[in-house]
C-alpha cells in the first residue's frame, strides 16, 4: 500500500464518521417530524368537534340575542306608550285639579275670613257694651 491508498483510506474512513454524525441528528429530526405530523393530526381531529360545537352556541347566542333585540324593542314601546299616557293624563286631570285646588283655597280663605269676622264682630259688641255699661254707670252715679 502506498501512502495515496492509506490516505484515500483515511478520508473515506473520516467520511464515514462524518456520514454517521450527519445521520444521527438527521434521523432524530425525522422522528421529531414525524411526531409534530401525528401531533397536528391529532389537533385537527379533536379541534373539528370543538368548532362544531362553537358554531351551535353561536347559532344559539345569535337567537337569544334576536329575542333581547325583541325585548329589548317591547320595553322602548313600551315606555314611549307610558311617556304619551302620563302626558295625556297631566292635560286632562292637570287643568281640573289646578281648578279644584284653586276654588278649595279661595273656599277655606272665605270661611275662615268669615270666622275672623264675626269674631271681630262679636268683639265689637262686646267693647260697645262694655261702654254702654260704663256710661250707664256714670249716669247712675
């Protein structure tokens, strides 16, 4: 052997370690793909179940927020009926009231004016003959 072959021998022997080297983390990769594959796999099929059942309870929050949309549309009507109701009563019972008021004041003023007038008359009287007396008792006297 010659000194070529021997170093044709060390390089393909260097080239076979170099194979191997490559080979390991090559074929560790290979596992490593193969396990993201099955992993992926594995996500897809248990994923369409769950964005099944999303798409139900969409659908059912999408029909309960029709029905609070319904609610929602009765309770403005129904406070604009209230709002037109209250306005209706204050212009029919509102003028009444306010005249009902009005005259039951002026009555109450009136009486007890009165009261206080025949109470100052009844004073009046009573000073006039307080005084009728008190000349009579000069006279007398």
């Amino acid at each position: 052997m010659s000194v070529g072959e021997i170093a044709a021998l060390i390089a393909a022997g260097a080239f076979v370690l170099l194979v191997v080297f490559i080979a390991v983390p090559l074929l560790k990769l290979g596992r490593t793909l193969d396990e993201t594959t099955l992993t992926i796999r594995q996500v897809r099929e248990q994923s369409a179940p769950i964005l099944g059942q999303a798409s139900t309870t969409v659908a059912h929050v999408n029909s309960n927020l029709e029905r609070v949309d319904d609610i929602t549309g009765n309770a403005a009507n129904v406070s604009s009926n209230v709002a037109a109701l209250s306005s209706v009563v204050a212009a029919t019972l509102g003028s009444p009231l306010i005249k009902v008021a009005a005259f039951s004041y002026g009555v109450r003023t009136a009486a007890r004016k009165k009261r206080e007038g025949v109470a100052i008359a009844e004073a009046a009287q009573r000073d006039k003959a307080a005084r009728r007396a008190r000349r009579a008792a000069r006279r007398a006297a």
